[in-house]
C-alpha cells in the first residue's frame, strides 16, 4: 500500500517562500514520478511540476519555472517542493500525487494536501 | 483557462446515468495521448477513478467507465448514488509550451 504523507499547513507574508514534503512509503522511489498540483479557493486542478528521484532532475509547468523548485531525498524517501516570492494567489491547497514514470501517466496516489496560506 | 474544456455541472436523479465531457485539442487528446480522471470530494485527496482512457484501477465500482475519440473524452456513471457527488476532472498530457500536464476545469456532480 503506497502512502505519501505531507508536511503540516504554512502561513507564509508575500514575497516570501514556503517549502513542503512528501514523504513516501510502501512502494518504489526512485523510479515512479512525484508530482506537485495544487488547488486553489474555488479553483481547478493545476499541475506545477514533477521529479522522478532517479534522474534528479525535475519538469515544470512554464508557468512556475522561474519560482518552483523540486528535488528528491532518496534516504528518506521524501520530495519537496518550494515555490518563492509567494504571492496572495498562492494561498492553495499542494498535493504530491505519484505515478508511472511517464509525463503521459496518470497520478495514481496522492498525499493529503498542504494548506498554504499567503497573508500579511 | 484549461485547453481542457468540461461543463462546469451536471446533475441526474439517483440510479440514473449521466456523462461527463472533456474537449480538447490537436496537442493533447487529439494527439493520441491518454485521458485520465479523478473525483475529488471537498476536504479530501483526489482519487483516481480511471486511467488511460477506459482502465479502472482497483476498488473503483464499474459504474464508472471512459472513453476518447478525437480530440474528446467521456466519463460515464450510471447507476448514480448519492456519495458519487463530487467535483471531476480530466488530465491529459499536451506538446505545447514545453509538455504539460493538464487539467480540464473540473464538473461538479449533483445528484438530485
């Protein structure tokens, strides 16, 4: 049973940044992707990048490279993602969602969400 | 915008069917790649209810079903209950602005 267990919920000022976790367990790591959604108040699905932890390197959505990053802790089984210079619209709900290493794969588990809320 | 274009509701009476639609375009769906959806209930984690188009992964009910032609895809659930009410969305990989993975805007489903 593959779980993948988040860090707890961030209050992050804008222009700041805000770091989050994903510890996974009961299940391959280095060779499945790690992907990052998140949900805004309201709002769809959007997917921000992923890493499959073998190959190091990470894919983002053009819309996040310049602020997104995603890296792999092999030892413990953990994926981040930190996203900087937070702004309002921000403030979203991050899931971590693992699947087959293949950008055309569908997310098969997911993590419990991590609220993050961008505020002054 | 989502390049992902679904209703934003549907509704059915319970044990009825009702289908969900997903259009896309020549960059994702149109170009062979697969559909996949998931039911996401406020306060929890969205779940996988079929991949690649028309699979169901273990413990989703075969009351859900897909299918793709063109540049479109349906999800399709008969035999409505009550707890099937929730928010469903398509995801498909496109070969514009780099490779993304996307999204459709999500249906709400209300079963009346």
């Amino acid at each position: 049973q593959v779980q993948l267990v988040q860090s707890g919920a961030e209050v992050k000022k804008p222009g700041s940044s805000v770091k989050v976790s994903c510890k996974t367990s009961g299940g391959a790591f280095s060779t499945y992707a790690i992907n990052w959604v998140r949900q805004a108040p309201g709002q769809g699905l959007e997917w921000m990048g992923g890493i499959i932890p073998i190959f190091v390197t990470a894919d983002y959505a053009q819309k996040f490279r310049d602020r997104v990053t995603i890296t792999a802790d092999e030892t413990t089984s953990t994926v981040y993602i930190e996203l900087s210079s937070l702004r309002y619209e921000d403030t979203a709900l991050y899931f971590c969602a693992r699947g087959v290493a293949a950008a055309t794969a569908s997310f098969d588990d997911w993590g419990q969400g991590t609220l993050v809320t961008v505020s002054s | 915008q989502s390049v992902l274009t679904q209703p934003p509701s549907v509704s059915g009476a319970p044990g009825q069917r009702v289908t969900i639609s997903c259009t896309g375009s020549s960059s994702n769906i149109g170009a062979g790649y697969d559909v996949h959806w998931y039911q996401l209930v406020p306060g929890t984690a969205p779940r996988l209810l079929i991949y690649g188009n028309n699979n169901r992964p273990s413990g989703v009910p075969d009351r859900f079903s897909g299918s793709k032609s063109g540049t479109s895809a349906s999800l399709a659930i008969t035999g409505l209950q009550a707890d099937d009410e929730a928010v469903f969305f398509c995801q498909c990989y496109d070969n514009s602005l780099g490779g993304s993975r996307l999204f459709g805007g999500g249906t709400r489903l209300t079963v009346l």
